[in-house]
C-alpha cells in the first residue's frame, strides 16, 4: 500500500482499513503455525502497511489538534 493513497482516505476509512490488515495479520500468523504458508515476507509487508495506516492517522490528529490550538490562541 502507497502512502499517497492513505492519505487520500478519511479517518473512518484508515480505522477501517487497519482493521482489516489487522485481521489479514492474524490469518498469516495461523497459516504460518499451521505451515501452510506461501510467502512468509507477506507478513514483514502487512505489519509495515499496518504502521503506515497508523502513522498517516497520527498525523491527522496532529493536524487537527494543532488546529484547535490555533483557534482556541486567535480567541483569547
């Protein structure tokens, strides 16, 4: 997964999507303890797009908190 498309997502969909690569984690780690699985390097892949999802949806927040900050700063 592309970090260009992440951020092109809205947070309900980066929860989401992290949700799902979450569970795709589980199936692999289960296939890997049954043996049963193809490619071993889809596991490194899969925790590497879980850490995108979750540093694109850091990033948001500190976008938004910052500009709370702004705001409440231009109030007072």
């Amino acid at each position: 997964m592309d970090v260009k498309e992440l951020r092109q997502l809205t947070v309900p969909e980066l929860v989401e999507k992290e949700k799902q690569l979450k569970q795709e984690l589980f199936n692999l780690r289960l296939q890997l303890g049954t043996g049963r699985i193809e490619n071993p390097m889809q596991i490194r892949k899969t925790k590497r797009d879980i850490a995108r999802v979750k540093t694109v949806l850091r990033e948001l927040s500190a976008k938004e908190s910052d500009a709370s900050t702004q705001a409440r700063g231009a109030r007072g």
